[in-house]
C-alpha cells in the first residue's frame, strides 16, 4: 500500500525535474471532469499539492490532497507509467 507520504515525494520529484503534466480529475465540488489533460505542478506542500490546467481556454489553479490520489479522485499519467507505483 503506498502511503501520502510516497506520493508527495513522488509528486515533488516531478515538480522539480518535468513539472509539466498529463492529469485526470473526477471531483464533485467543485464539478470537475479532465481525462488526461495537460497541467502544470505550480507548488508542493507537505499536505497539498496545487496544478494548473487550462482545459477551458484560461488557465485554472486546483489544489489536491495526496489522498485524492489514493482514493482515485486524482491520477498522473507520469506516476502511473511507473510500474513500480501505483
């Protein structure tokens, strides 16, 4: 089982390597729907992570738990290439 604490230093590497990724989000409030859409890692907090993406032409800040991830409410396409990774 991978831990908040796996993914944030999953998602920090990112961050500081390629920050530009490709992202899924399925959210409820606010409704949210994008299936692989390209974002940007903006910033990394030791309990949030925040993206920017620009599905609707301007560009939109959302700001995610590291558990939106393990719940599925979340998914990058980088981490889940890994196959040693979720």
């Amino acid at each position: 089982m991978y831990s908040p604490e796996s993914i944030r230093n999953k998602i920090a590497e990112l961050y500081k390597i390629h920050p530009e990724i490709h992202i899924s989000i399925e959210t409820t409030h606010p409704k949210l729907t994008l299936v692989n859409g390209p974002a940007v890692i903006k910033r990394v907090y030791s309990h949030i992570f925040q993206v920017e993406e620009k599905s609707s032409g301007s560009p939109q800040c959302h700001t995610f738990q590291y558990t939106d991830i393990l719940i599925k409410k979340v998914e990058i396409k980088e981490l889940s290439a890994e196959k040693s990774f979720i």
